[in-house]
C-alpha cells in the first residue's frame, strides 16, 4: 500500500510539474558552480603574468627609497627614474639593463629586493623574478659553453612565459670572461626574435666592480670638505663604465653590451659612512620590533672597520653583518 503510494505519488509529480525537480540538472549547476569558485580561488592565489600581479607602484618605490636606503642619493634618483620611464612606457624599444657598481654592503642587493617588491606582488618571491649567482651558477670558466646555451634557454624560456620578468645577475665579476655576451641577443633593439619579445623584461648586473674607483671619487669628496651629496651622477658615469670594460675579471671585460652602448645605467653605489651604518642598526632593530636604542647603534657602528685606515671614513663592510653584531649588543 505504502510502496504504491509513493509511486503515484512520484509518477503525479512528475507530470504536474516536470521542472520542480531534476536532480541531475541541478547537480550540474552546483558542479559547474564549484568549479568555477575553485578557478577563481586558483586564480587568486595563483601567480599569473598580468596587471593583477604585476603593477609598479611609483610611489611605493620614492618611499622604500627614501626611507629605508641610506647614503645612496644617486642610486635611489636614478633607479626610481630609470624604472618609471620604463613602467609608463607602453611600447618601449628595448628592455631596461640596469648595471649596479659598488662595494660589499652598500645596499645593491636591498635595493634590487625594493625594485622587487615594488614591480611584483610576491616581490622576490615572484615566479618572474630570476636571480642568478655567478659563484652558484657559474663556478666553473671550463663551463662556459655549456653556461652560454643554459642561460640563454633559461631566458628564453621564462620571457615567453612571461615577457614582463625581471632577470638579477649577481656577482658578475665573479663570472667567466664572456659569458654575459651571451645573453647580448636579448638586451638589443629587436622587434623580437623566434617569436619572443624582451622589450618589456628587466635586467639588473650586480658587481663590486668600479667600487674602488666610486670609493676614491667619494673619498676625494670628503677631503675636499665637500658634502657626500654634492657627488653628481656625471662625476662618476664615463669612469665607471670605463673602469669595468678594461678590466679583466669585471665581468663585463671588452664587453659588446658597453661599446654597443646596450646598458641603459651605470648606477654608482657610494662607500657607505658611521651614520649610515647607524641608520642601517635603528633599522634592523624596527625590524625585529625593537625599541630603537641609539646607544647600541652607536656600539654597533663603532665596532665596523673603516677605511682608509687614517682617517676611517668609509666602513669597508658597508652595512653586511649588521645583524648578527646587533645579537650580540643586545
Ligand atoms: N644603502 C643601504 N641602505 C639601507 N640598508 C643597507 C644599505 N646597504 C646595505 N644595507 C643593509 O645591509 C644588508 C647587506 O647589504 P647588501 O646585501 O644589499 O649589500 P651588497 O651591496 O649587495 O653587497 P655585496 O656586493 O657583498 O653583495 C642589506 O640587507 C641591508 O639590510
Ligand atoms: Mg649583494
């Protein structure tokens, strides 16, 4: 009775209304919709090659630049310029190459991660941003034919995926004689080459190369009794370049890319002072959210080397190490 009842009941459903019910139709719409939420959960927190995920902040940058990179007043002029003429130009003629020259620890691979983090959402983190290091990539001159093809394929590769990639070459003094030639190709006035455009893509040189020369430029400076921000661009971008292509172990040795004139910028990194290295220590402590304590920077400061030996003007280490001397003053 009761089985038959139901029946009835089902067979009446079905012809007084056929659409109250179908539960297939309605699994489908629940699927579908469930999909496309993952899609855009994938999506959202996927890294993808477009605005949403790449977008230079202008502002951003002047700030970071302004407030967190010490002594280095034509660095941050010339980075913040070079970097939003080439953002805001939508068609530009070839890719940015940004050659960064300087001693250890004056700031060229924090300001590099400042760039990053201004350009891409996940900053250094990014799957566009590359960074190679010449002592970990390429160890070995015997190599260098091998390293040629790999870079090249890398690069290759990674624009077409994304043309809008950021490429950090550090340490290039450290690299075989030549091997940047390689990558010569990229950084020209080409419309594209086997289908692939490199015009939008950023490449940044780091190296320690021209650093002695950029620290007697500043040196005689100081003994002039001029200030440190009196230093010009121009007093430093015919030496530097100069300096970097004769010699030998620069990385950039008799390099296509300098007399082909396929560098944009030669940015000189000035040897870094007492209140630098202060300001470096008050800011590692923000960091660690420290009360600032103007007594341990001073400690911290004091306990750097300085060069030349006389006079103690510039510390040989820059800002590197700070933190680990601010654990122990502490
Ligand atoms: N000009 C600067 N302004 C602010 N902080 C700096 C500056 N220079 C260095 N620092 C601090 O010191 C640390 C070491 O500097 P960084 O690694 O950028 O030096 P570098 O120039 O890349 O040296 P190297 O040539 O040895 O690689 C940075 O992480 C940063 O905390
Ligand atoms: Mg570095």
């Amino acid at each position: 009775m009761q089985k038959t009842f139901t029946a009835l009941f089902l067979v009446t459903a079905v012809f007084v209304n056929v659409n109250a019910f179908e539960p297939f139709t309605e699994a489908r719409k629940v699927l579908a919709e469930i999909v496309k939420l993952g899609k855009t959960t994938y999506s959202f927190f996927q890294e993808s090659c477009d605005d949403s995920w790449i977008d230079f902040n202008s502002t951003g940058l002047q700030v970071d630049l302004e407030q967190k990179f010490f002594g280095q007043h034509i660095a941050s002029k010339v980075l913040l310029k070079a970097i939003t003429d080439f953002a805001n130009n939508k068609t530009p003629k070839k890719p940015l190459v940004l050659s960064l020259h300087g001693l250890t620890g004056t700031g060229k691979s924090f300001v590099s991660q400042l760039l990053a983090s201004n350009i891409y959402k996940k900053g250094m983190s990014s799957s566009f941003v590359h960074q190679f290091v010449a002592t970990v990539h390429f160890p070995y001159s015997s190599e260098i034919d091998i390293y040629k093809t790999q870079l090249q394929q890398w690069i290759k590769g990674n624009v077409s995926s994304c043309a809008r990639s950021m490429f950090i070459f550090d340490e290039i003094d450290k690299m075989p004689p030549g091997l940047i030639d390689s990558i010569k190709p990229f950084l020209d006035y080409y419309d594209n080459q086997d289908g692939v455009s490199y015009r939008r893509t950023i490449f940044i040189f780091l190296s320690h190369a021209g650093g002695e020369r950029i620290k007697q430029v500043a040196f005689e400076f100081w003994e002039n009794g001029k200030d440190r921000e009196e230093i010009q661009l121009s007093d430093l971008e015919e030496k530097v370049p100069l300096e970097v292509f004769n010699n030998k172990y620069s990385g950039l040795w008799h390099t296509s890319l300098i007399d082909k004139y396929l560098i944009d910028f030669f940015i000189p990194f000035l040897p870094l002072e007492y209140r630098h290295v202060r300001l470096c220590a008050l800011a590692e402590m923000a960091i660690r959210n420290m009360e600032p304590d103007e007594d341990i920077a001073d400690k911290v400061a004091k306990d750097m080397m300085y060069s030349p030996q006389e006079e103690r003007v510039f510390s040989s280490k820059g800002c590197k190490k700070i933190a680990s001397k601010l654990v122990y003053y502490k």
